[in-house]
C-alpha cells in the first residue's frame, strides 16, 4: 500500500498556475509535482463554496445528497453543509485499510463541527478550548456593526492593519504537526493538510509580490488591498489587477509551503513512491462577472475550474472533464485499495465528458453542468437558465439560453436525471446508516 497525500488550497483557482497558463512564476513546486504526473486541464469543482465543495471531494457523492444543518457552536447564524455521517469518508476508508490518517487546517467550515474529524486518528482544525466563546462574541460584534456600514467597514480595515493573520506562519505549523504525525508510527499514511495562505486575508511580503509581479508594494498597502476586496468599496473594480497581483504573491507563498512539506516527506524517504494530489476546493473572482471573493451565485469558470494534479498517475495533460467527486476513488485505486461502491465517482482518467456542481442555495437550488464545450448553469427555483459555449467563448459573455433552446432541454433532462440519481442515493445512504456504524472511531483532537 502506497502513502497518499491530499494537499487542498482554498480559493486557488486554477488559471493563476503556472502549469496552467498564467506567465507569471507562480508556482514551480507544483508545477514539478504535475511532470511527474498529470495535470487535469479540465477539473472542476462540485460548489462554489468550501462547504458546497468538501462534501464531494471527501465523500465521493455530489453534495445534493447533503443536508444543511445548522452549528450555532460555530456560529450563532450560519447554516451550512456539513459533512454528512451517512456519507463514505475517504479518511475512514483509508484507516479501515491499516493507514494512519492525519488531518491538518485552520478553516473553521471544515472542522469537527461539520464532521469533517470523521475518520481521522490526528485531526487538527485550527480551533481552541476558547473559539466557541470568542466566535460568538466577533459575531455579535459584527452584526451590530453591520447596521453602521462605514463604522463596520472602518473596524475591520484596523482589525487587519494593526493584527493581521499570517496565513504562512500557519501553514508552516501545519506542515510540522504533519510531518510530526508521519514520524510517530508504522505503515502507510494518509495525510490531508488544507491550506489557507491564498484566501482572505492575502497577505504576502511585499518581497514576493515584487519578485512574482514586479509590482512594488508595502504592506500597508497589502492589507488596503484586503479592505477594498471584501468590504464593499467602490473602487475595487478598479484595483482588479492589483488584487490579482497580490493573489498571484499569495499562489507562490502556498507553493513555498507545499515544498516544504514534499522536502520533509523526500528526506524521510516517503515521498519517491507516495500519491501525492494537489487541487482546490473552488476558485475566485476577479470582476470577471461582477463580483470579487467567491460568492454562493457564481458558477462560471472563475469559480469553478479548479487545478488538479496527481503523482502517481501517468505523465501528461489530460483534457477530459473531471470533478472532485473522481477524487476520492482515483487515491483509493492508485493507493492498491478498492474504492468504496457508493462513491458517484470514477478513477480518472475517463471519458465521461460531463460534470455536476450546484447545491441547495438560499431558498432554492443551482445546478451547473459543463462539458468539454458548453456551460449550463439552472437556478432551478426560479426556472432561470444560463448556457455558454465554452469552446466559442471561454470567458462566458454571451448568453446563448435564449436562442438554443433544444440545448436547454436537453440539459435540464440530463440535470433532472442526474437530481433523481443523487436523491436516490442519499435516501439508500442514510437507511442503511440505521443498520451501519459509518465512520465509527473519534479522531484525536489536536490544540496547539
């Protein structure tokens, strides 16, 4: 059996690679890991959203089949998808296989509120003894400020000036507590570490954004940046540009981390003939449609067309459409295990040529489907379609719903079909969770 390592960086979105076009030297480790393996020209998220996302890249299963569900100990208003129990677990599968499994991160939807702990014998999520209390506090806090826009929009831009997270500083504390957890025992592993260096707040050196972009920048400046993409100021469309600099600084900064845990695997001699995959669990926006950030609504490219690369497979580029419900039973098969049966997935490379996002959103559903050419995106409460030819025109522009008609049947056919599948599967999932104890085992908390 083979040690398998699932690197995740949120909100990567995969054009700002390297390996995928962009001219700047974002990300030369990964660009190494995708020669020695293949890199998935076409891979796309199950969501738009880490929770819309997660649910299909651990479980195998869209994430229709999840329920919403409401943790007021993360938060008093948040409701969100969880990590559904009935579904399969990709850590449990792997510990129920004799590997130790070790789970390391800091984003507060992925973590043992949400069930993402299951299966895990080392699971650290970044959240203290203190976190439920102090959450519950910035969110009081927060909603009051809300009513005072400026007031609010004023006590964040010092919040971030005067103590800014280091997304490095943590990353770097994640790769030891994995590298610590691949030193503690025997036999193979299964390592996840989701990384949070390119996501809000993006706070590179000034040193790299200079380096990456050739763009001078201090810090202060840095985190003004910051303020403009997430609280509302009007001239952030036109400081798009200089928001993706810092972005593209952010991509090299993970990159750098990224190396330095394949270093520690490589001088520990398990990395030769380890699964290694990286990818994302959705993108983000840059004015492409009107929005910056990742908002629930955007299913277009941006968003949704995530990088995917993978040691251990064969060398090359692969064109088919993949999704992150292929995940999971691609690791398990090149691992030397047998996926599980319930996984709506498939060992990729494959020639299936279609994939699902969507989920449950606000008071209705949105369902997008792409395919090697086209984009179609149903609001399906409000019967609102969207369909692009990705071929013609990549940057989703023109609306061709309204002239091709047939093409939208078909596609609400093939969407409807796909519904029917997923709600058949969650109502077999969740009866027989009632003769089955899946995911039985809790994961050994770590706090540091």
């Amino acid at each position: 059996m083979k040690d398998v390592v699932l690197l995740t960086v949120d909100a990567l979105r995969a054009r700002n690679l390297h390996c995928y076009g962009n001219e700047r030297e974002t990300s030369p480790r990964i660009d190494a890991i995708a020669r020695k393996g293949a890199l998935f020209e076409r891979a796309y998220s199950q969501g738009s959203l880490t929770t819309l996302a997660f649910p299909a890249l651990f479980g195998g299963i869209h994430t229709f089949a999840a329920e919403r569900i409401e943790r007021r100990s993360v938060s008093p208003t948040l409701v969100q998808y969880a990590f559904p129990p009935y579904f399969p677990s990709l850590p449990e599968l792997f510990r129920s296989a004799g590997y130790r499994t070790g789970g390391f991160h800091s984003n507060a939807l992925l973590s043992h509120h949400y069930g993402y702990e299951r299966g895990f014998d080392i699971f650290y999520d970044g959240l203290e003894n203190k976190f439920q209390v102090a959450h519950r506090r910035r969110w009081a806090v927060s909603h009051f400020l809300r009513r005072y826009p400026r007031l609010y929009r004023n006590a964040l831009y010092i919040r971030d000036a005067l103590g800014p997270m280091r997304p490095g500083t943590l990353s770097d504390r994640l790769n030891a507590m994995a590298l610590e957890h691949v030193d503690g025992g025997e036999g193979p592993f299964f390592l996840w570490l989701h990384y949070m260096d390119v996501h809000h707040p993006m706070l590179p050196s000034p040193e790299v954004v200079r380096e990456v972009t050739g763009r001078r920048m201090g810090a202060a400046e840095i985190t003004h940046l910051n303020r403009l993409k997430y609280y509302g100021e009007r001239t952030k469309t036109k400081r798009a540009d200089d928001l993706m600099a810092v972005y593209d600084a952010s991509i090299r900064e993970v990159d750098v981390r990224i190396g330095a845990l394949l270093d520690g695997l490589e001088e520990r001699g398990r990395l030769t003939d380890a699964v290694v995959a990286v990818t994302s669990d959705h993108g983000e926006a840059f004015m492409e449609h009107g929005a910056l950030a990742h908002p629930i609504w955007n299913f277009h490219d941006e968003q949704l067309h995530v990088p995917l690369v993978i040691k251990g497979l064969p060398t090359g580029r692969e064109r088919c459409p993949v999704g992150h419900v292929d995940v999971a039973p691609t690791l398990m098969s090149l691992a030397g295990l047998d996926p599980s049966p319930d996984f709506l997935g498939r060992m990729m490379p494959h020639d299936e040529g279609v994939v699902f996002s969507g989920g449950r959103v606000g008071g209705g559903s949105i369902l997008a489907i792409t395919t090697a050419r086209w984009r179609f995106i149903w609001r399906i409460g409000k019967d609102d379609v969207e369909l692009y030819d990705l071929e013609a025109d990549p940057e989703e522009r023109k609306d061709l719903s309204a002239s091709k008609r047939e093409a939208v049947e078909g596609f609400k056919g093939l969407g409807t079909a796909h519904l029917g599948r997923v709600e058949r599967k969650r109502i077999d999932l969740k009866m027989r969770m009632g003769h089955e104890a899946i995911g039985a085992g809790a994961a050994t908390r770590v706090r540091q």
